[in-house]
C-alpha cells in the first residue's frame, strides 16, 4: 500500500538543520542556483518548501501559536494553519514522486532550534517519507553566534540593546550536547553528521564543498574559496539605527517586536555599514562561553569522536570589532539619507536618539 496519496516508495532524505548564521544562506543559494545539476546526479532539492531556504518545512511543523510569532508566517497571509500543512505535505510529496529521483535534500537552518513538539511532528512525517535519513548540523561556538544572531533579531524588531539581550537564558539552544540528543530522539536519523563551523578549516576554505561532503553530494562546488555568507551584515552604527527606528515603530505604530519587515531597509545600510561590527566584552563573553565546556566537550568525545574533547578549535574573532552601542543623535540625518526614509520621520527618530543617548 502506497505511503501517501502522492509518494509510492519511501526515499533517501538529507536534512540540513543548520544551525543559523554558519553560511546556511551561501549553501542554499548554492543548492537553489544548481538544482539541475543536483537532480542529474540523482538529488531532488525540491521548491515547494522554497525557492532557496526551504523555510515552508519548519513552518509546517510549527504549533499555532509558534506561528503567530513567525514573521515568515505573517508574510504568508494564510488564513488557516491546518490548510497550510496538509497542501504542503501533498505538495512536496507530489513533487518527489513526480522527480522520480530517489534521493531529497532539505535545508532550513530554523530547525536547529525548533521546539521539542516541532521537531517530533516532523520526525513523525519523516518516517512515513525517509528509507534512510541523513541530518547534517553545523556548530558555532556559542559566543560568536550570540553576538551574530543579535543583529539578526535587530533586524525584525528587537528593541533591546546588546548586553541585556544577551543575559537571556539560551541553554535551550547553545547546551549543543542536549539539542543533538534531542535530534537523535525526535527524527531518529539514520546518520547524524556534525561539522564544526570553522572556516578556516574546510577544504579550500569552502563551506559549500564542507558542506557537500557532509551531506554525502558527490558534486564539484566549482567556487571561489572562502565563500563569504549571503547573509547580509552590518555595522554597529547600522544595528543600533535600526534599533532605534524599531522603538520608534513599536512605541507609535504599534509594532511588534520579531514581526517587523526590515529586509529592504536592511540592504540599504549594509551598502553604507563600515565600521566595526557590536560585540560584548571579553569578560562576558568569556563567562558566557564557560557555561558551555562541559557540554561542548561531551559533543566532542560523542559526536565527532575527538577524545581530546576539544569542540572549537579557533579561537573568538576580535578585530574590527567594539562594545559600544550608541548612536550620536547628529547621525541621523546620515542614516535618514541612506536609508531612504520619508522626511518626516527625522524628528521622531531624533527625539529616540536623544533620549536612548541620555539612557547610556
């Protein structure tokens, strides 16, 4: 009896959880731009999950209330989540059976941190799907993802500066021992293949051939090395601008924070954004990183059978960096010019500068 409507023989499935900010964007505009090349091979990078990032997968395995706090499932405009999730199961199905290939690569780098309900629904899918199951993860170490992922919060609404931000309890996300039991437990892979996120590191200092590899792609990434990540970075001066501007969103136009669109804005200032990057000082970060040596020593020995124990072998990135976050009020007729916004928002945004200005 056939699994599905849609999908008669189960297939080989490879599952790209990320985590985020190690070159997910690079690797997906990789797999996007080469989908032919991949399906001559034999591997289905299916597009109804996504054109790039397959970013339909983790939503269809999101609770209600998760997805009320997705911005991916605002900008969707679905009126009924149940809907949602049964067309897009029938659909990539449809579109596996019809490829005929016997081989699925899946990349959403959201699934690294997914709830425990949200990663067994999908374990639970997968088996209905999977022959094997191969899951490829990429670890950063924990104190230069948090400081990274900052900006990427910044950029849908966060309103909090750095250094409270970052006093948040994250050990459901950077106890990485922990979260790859929970892989294990919840989607059952046949194979779990950790990659340290270190770029100096990968063959031709690579990603997208690192990454190939571990994915078992037996495919020429043909690039340039040190492929840089497609994710778009800014300065500190940028980041707290776009702070400021989420206050001012939040307090007058009733934002939500996490629910703000600020991709084009985003891409304007990172064409001007030179300065140093934001980051917290070494003591914190420090302190911050010791939290994490047990765990990290358990995934070492367990999961890439270093019995040195040793999980990241370069050490923290410091240059072009600095800790303060602030933004001179008289900056922002510079940042109104860049980022294009309407005249009438320089008062408002100056009366935000000052006063954030005051609160240092």
């Amino acid at each position: 009896m056939p699994l599905s409507p849609h999908l008669s023989e189960p297939v080989d499935v490879v599952l790209h959880v990320g985590m985020g900010k190690t070159g997910t964007s690079s690797i997906q505009f990789f797999l996007r731009d080469h989908r032919e090349t991949l399906a001559a091979s034999g591997i289905l990078y299916p597009t109804t999950p996504g054109r790039g990032r397959h970013h339909k997968l983790s939503l269809s395995v999101k609770s209600d209330d998760e997805l009320a706090r997705s911005p991916e499932w605002v900008r969707l405009e679905q009126d009924d989540s149940r809907t949602f999730r049964r067309a897009f199961r029938r659909k990539v199905l449809t579109e596996v059976e019809d490829s005929g290939l016997s081989r699925v690569l899946f990349s959403d780098e959201v699934l690294f941190g997914s709830s425990y309900p949200a990663l067994r629904g999908l374990g639970k899918w997968l088996t209905r799907v999977a022959r094997t199951l191969r899951v490829v993860v990429y670890l950063r170490r924990q104190d230069e993802h948090l400081v990274s992922r900052y900006q990427e919060e910044v950029k849908i609404g966060e309103t909090r500066r750095l250094d409270s931000w970052a006093r948040q309890d994250f050990s459901g996300l950077y106890d990485y021992h922990a979260r790859l039991r929970h892989h294990v437990d919840l989607l059952a892979p046949t194979e779990l293949v950790v990659r340290r996120y270190e770029r100096d590191r990968f063959p031709g200092g690579s990603i997208l051939q690192d990454f190939l590899d571990a994915a078992g792609v037996e495919l020429d990434a043909a690039g340039p090395a040190g492929e840089s990540d497609r994710n778009v970075g800014l300065d500190a001066e940028s980041v707290e601008f776009l702070r400021l501007l989420n206050l001012h969103r939040v307090e007058h136009e009733s934002a939500t924070p996490g629910l703000i669109d600020n991709r084009d804005l985003v891409g304007r200032l990172a064409e001007a954004s030179t300065g140093p990057t934001l980051t917290l000082p070494d003591a914190f970060l420090d302190e911050f990183m010791a939290q994490w040596e047990k765990p990290n020593e358990q995934v070492a020995r367990e999961f890439l059978g270093d019995n040195s124990g040793t999980l990241f072998r370069v050490p923290r990135r410091s240059g072009g960096t600095t800790t303060e976050q602030r933004l001179d009020p008289a900056r922002i007729d510079h940042f109104l010019g860049v980022s294009e916004l309407p005249e009438e928002m320089r008062a408002p945004l100056q009366t935000v500068a000052e006063r954030e200005a005051r609160s240092d």
